[in-house]
C-alpha cells in the first residue's frame, strides 16, 4: 500500500512538473514567436541579423557559466533529494563557480571586443548580450529541477518573458532601436536570474556555507563530460548562426536566424517533458533498470509521433509558414526552414535516448564523445557550405549533424545492451 502511494505520487509530481514546465515553454516560446516577426518587420534583417549575431556569441558564454550543471547537479539533487546538508553544501559549491565562471567570461569578453575588429565596432551589442549570460547564471533552473518543482520557474521566467515582451512592442519601433531590443531582453534575463535565486534560497532554506577547495573540485568533476557534451553540442545548434554571421554578414544571419527559432520553436514542444522526466528517470533507475527503460520506450514512441507531425508539415508548406511568420522580405530563409524542418523529430530522438537515457544509466562519457565528434563535424561541414551557399549551408550542416548524432546514440546503448528501441522486448 505504501509503494502504491509513492508511486502514485511520484506520477502526480510528474504531471505537475511537466504541466509547470508546458506553461512555462508556452511563455518562451510563443511570447518569443510573437515578438520575432514583430522584430524582423521592424529592424530590417541586417539589424536583426547582428542582435542574433551578438546573442549566439553570448550563449558561448552561457554554455561556459552553465557548466553542465543542469545535468550533473541535477542528477546529485534527484538522488539526494533528503539530505539537506548535502543539497545546500551543492548549492553553494554551484553558485560560487557559476560566479567565478561568469565574471571570467566577461573579461574574455572585453579582450575580444576589444582587440578583433568585427566585434569592436559593435561591441555595446555584445555587452549588453551578455547580461543575459549573468541572468542565466544566476536561475538555480537546475536546483528546481532537482527538487521537481518546476512551479517555480514557470511563475518566475514566465512572467519576465511576458513583461520583455510588453517592452519590445512599446519601446522598439525602428531599425535604430535594435540596441535598446537586445538591451530589453537580455535585462529581462538578469532581473528574471536574481528573483530566481532569491525564491530559491527563501523557499528552501538553505544552509548558506563556504564550500570546501575538495568540494568545489567534486563539483567540477561531476559536471566535466556534461560540460564538454553541452561545449560541443553548442558547436552545432549555436554556432551556425554565428558562422554565418562570420562569414556571410549580419542579413544571412538573420534569414538563418529566423528560420532556426522557428524550427526551436517547434522543438521546444519536447523541452518540458526532457526536464521533467529527466529527475524521475533517474529516481526510477535507483528502484530497477526495467522499470526506467519501460518508461523511456514509452516516452519515445509518443514524444516522436509528436514531433514529426509539424516537421513534416513545415518542410511541405516551408514558404507559406516562412512568409506568414516574417513576410516576403523573409525569403531568404525558405531554403534554411525546408533543410532544418525535421529538426524537432531528430532532436527528439536524441534528447530521450541521450540525455534521459545514457545519463541516467551513467554513459556520460559515451555521450560526451558523440556530441564532440558532432561538433566536429559541423564545423567541417559549415564554413564551406556557409562560404558557398550562405544561410542555406549552415542549414544543410546541422541536418546531417543531427541524424549523425540520433544514430551514434542509438549504436551506443545497443552495444551497452540498453534496447531501448526494441519494443516487444522492453514492453513485454
């Protein structure tokens, strides 16, 4: 009777979280699909091209801050859940390297504006890009996660994002406004991390200590292959955009731009769940292996059908979807939207079996190689195709980098015999 009721509960925890964590992907996703096209119509796209330029720059940063804590921390908060002295000592050990890592990206930062050219001219953009960095830094995202009370973040980021929103269309109004757009935003992002920080430590009560250096090290070494996947994982769904802004100029910047929100607007249908069943999957790997298998095979089958219905309507109706969502002027991105249309489907694919399956199951390492390689990979295949064929390049890069990284993961736990996608075995 006992184990009904956990179980029970666990399920009630889960459907809070993933409903919390709905509302808040609707907040970010179409508030920002509200304000994108308003954006594009107003700025021109070489204005807007060099705000989304400066912001993929700063999510270097924010890869950089993040650690891979959103995984490890995560994790060790999911195990740890009853030991408070234990989630605080992580608390603090966290915070204090977001903070150090924070404040040594924005010296990185000054060097770079200050001594390469392409970043100097412009250099009050990615300044004021990286407040977002700060912002995000301080979110304790992967503390509620941990605890499963996603309620939080939604309430917190939800209504941020709403009030930028409301700042954007009252405030920006002209290509010259392209500055104070990505100054609202990303001040949006900084007030949304200290609030964030602050419920947390109200809410919890937390026992504020000085980490240890032998605590601190444990910390980063936890976080190390996380990071790594996280670092490489950047190298093809965030570098592209600055690639082509390298390479082919702030306007094919925003053609890509605008057709990659897109498609993560769409992709973002799947976040909700990846962040709410990443903790219960790790609670239920504790109690047996089957029974977290059953449930990612599960997970799979429907977060899939999911996600290939829209890519398959947006590769078929790619210049109606890109010329109601941005107008005529938005060519340009047609050919980006057709090459990235399947995107929500691979990236479905990937996040179960990856993050909520081979974390999990401790394939950190396995998985840390793969998104490296990926990595790799799209460089390679980005700067000539950038340099040939602009925009549209960058988007034929990043579909053959997603099928190479849905494949490497599936080959990797078929050969550590988790047969996730062997239905009648897992189902049975």
């Amino acid at each position: 009777m006992q184990i009904v009721e956990k179980s029970g509960g666990s399920r009630r925890r889960l459907t809070e979280n993933i409903f919390s964590l709905y509302v808040l992907q609707g907040m970010n996703y179409v508030i920002p699909m509200a304000v994108l096209p308003y954006l594009v119509r107003v700025l021109g796209m070489e204005m807007y091209g060099l705000v989304a330029f400066a912001q993929s720059f700063a999510q270097y940063f924010t890869v950089l801050t993040d650690y891979g804590f959103n995984f490890s921390a995560t994790r060790s908060i999911a195990q740890n859940q009853e030991d408070h002295l234990h989630t605080s000592r992580l608390f603090c050990s966290v915070y204090l390297i977001k903070i150090l890592l924070t404040l040594a990206g924005s010296i990185i930062l000054a060097l770079i504006v200050v001594f390469l050219p392409r970043f100097h001219h412009e250099g009050h953009f990615f300044f004021a890009a990286y407040l977002a960095v700060a912002g995000n830094a301080l979110f304790p995202t992967w503390y509620f996660q941990g605890v499963e009370k996603m309620r939080y973040i939604s309430a917190i980021a939800g209504l941020s994002r709403l009030f930028g929103a409301i700042a954007l269309f009252v405030f920006v109004h002209k290509p010259k406004d392209a500055f104070l757009a990505i100054l609202i935003q990303s001040g949006i992002s900084a007030v949304s991390g200290i609030i964030g920080m602050g419920a947390a430590i109200r809410t919890f009560h937390f026992r504020l200590v000085i980490p240890s250096a032998a605590e601190i090290r444990e910390t980063l070494a936890e976080g190390w292959h996380l990071f790594l996947s996280s670092a490489a994982m950047g190298l093809y769904t965030n570098t592209n955009v600055f690639l082509v802004g390298i390479f082919a100029g702030n306007a094919d910047a925003g053609y890509f731009s605008a057709a990659e929100k897109l498609l993560r607007a769409t992709q973002g249908l799947i976040v909700p769940v990846i962040q709410a069943t990443f903790p219960h999957i790790n609670s239920l790997r504790i109690q047996s292996s089957e029974l977290a298998l059953r449930f990612v095979n599960r997970s799979l089958r429907w977060i899939g059908g999911l996600t290939l219905i829209p890519s398959l309507l947006i590769f078929f109706f790619a210049t109606q979807i890109t010329f109601l969502c941005f107008g005529k002027g938005a060519a340009g991105s047609v050919p980006v939207v057709r090459w990235i249309a399947f995107l929500p489907v691979l990236s479905a694919v990937s996040n179960v079996l990856g993050i909520t399956t081979m974390i999990p199951f401790g394939l950190d390492k396995q998985f840390s190689r793969i998104v490296i390689f990926a990595g790799l990979l799209n460089i390679a295949l980005a700067i000539p195709l950038v340099l040939h064929f602009g925009a549209a390049g960058a988007g034929a890069s990043i579909l053959v980098t997603e099928v190479f990284v849905a494949s490497g993961i599936v080959i990797q736990l078929e050969r550590h015999d988790l047969h996730v996608l062997r239905l009648r075995e897992i189902a049975a």
